[in-house]
C-alpha cells in the first residue's frame, strides 16, 4: 500500500521543478517529502529529501539560519557592517538626507524644548543623529540651550 498524500505544492523555475508534499505513511505518520526534478539532455534527473515530523522543527530552523546566512553572503561587499533596511526598520528615515522643511522643523521643536529622543521618534531617526544634526545647526548656540 502506498503513503497518502494530504497536500501538495510546486514552483518551476527554468528546467527545474520542486515538489513540496505532505504525505502521511501506512502507519499514520506525518512526513514531508521534498522533490527536485530538473531536465537534461537524456531526460530527466530526480533528487528526493524525506523529512519526518519528528525533525521538522529542527530542519526549518536550519533552513532559516541558513537562507539568512545565504542573504548576508549574497549581499555586496561595500564594506558596511550594517544593513540600510534593517536600520530603516526601526529608523525608517535613516540615512536620508536632511530637507529644508526638517531642519525648519526641527528648530522649532527644538524651541519648544523637545528632547533628542522625543525628536528622533518624530523625525524618523535616531537620537545620535538628532544630537549631531542640532550640533551642525547650532542650535544651542542660537537659543543659548
């Protein structure tokens, strides 16, 4: 008797298709089966991968470990040991540049006695660069703060 199978997906990408199915065996067991089949000049080529309830918790975290391992690799070498969008995910105005306006309306918060870190939640930006943008603005030499 063969093992059932309760669900089934597949992408195809150029000459490959990967199959992704849950199957369940004679004896009740949840598996999924992980499939590749790639075409070639003499025909076909199948490779298979079986992965058992058991380790499917384990199996998943080594593959998001190692699919953000393989991002980090991938990404260009600029020399950053930082990621822009990662920063932007807290900072979402990070490392743009500065208008007219912001700075406009960053002195008149500033007036009014806004903290650095009330600042950079309303601007987008950390508070660092807060400070350093007042610094560059003269601020508190202005208003004597």
């Amino acid at each position: 008797m063969q093992d059932k199978e309760i669900y089934s997906n597949k992408i195809t990408k150029g000459s490959r298709t990967y199959f992704f199915d849950i199957k369940k065996s004679e004896k009740g067991d949840l598996y999924l089966k992980i499939s590749e089949s790639k075409k070639t000049q003499s025909g076909y080529e199948h490779h298979r991968l079986v992965v058992f309830d058991e380790d499917l918790k384990d199996f998943v975290e080594a593959l998001k470990k190692s699919l953000t391992k393989f991002k980090e690799l991938k990404e260009p070498k600029d020399g950053k040991t930082y990621s822009v969008d990662k920063i932007r995910e807290t900072h979402q105005q990070a490392y743009l540049p500065w208008t007219i306006e912001d700075d406009n309306k960053l002195e008149l918060l500033f007036c009014e006695g806004k903290k650095a870190k009330e600042l950079a939640e309303i601007f987008g930006r950390n508070v660092g660069v807060i400070n350093s943008r007042i610094k560059k603005l003269k601020f508190k030499d202005k208003y004597g703060k």
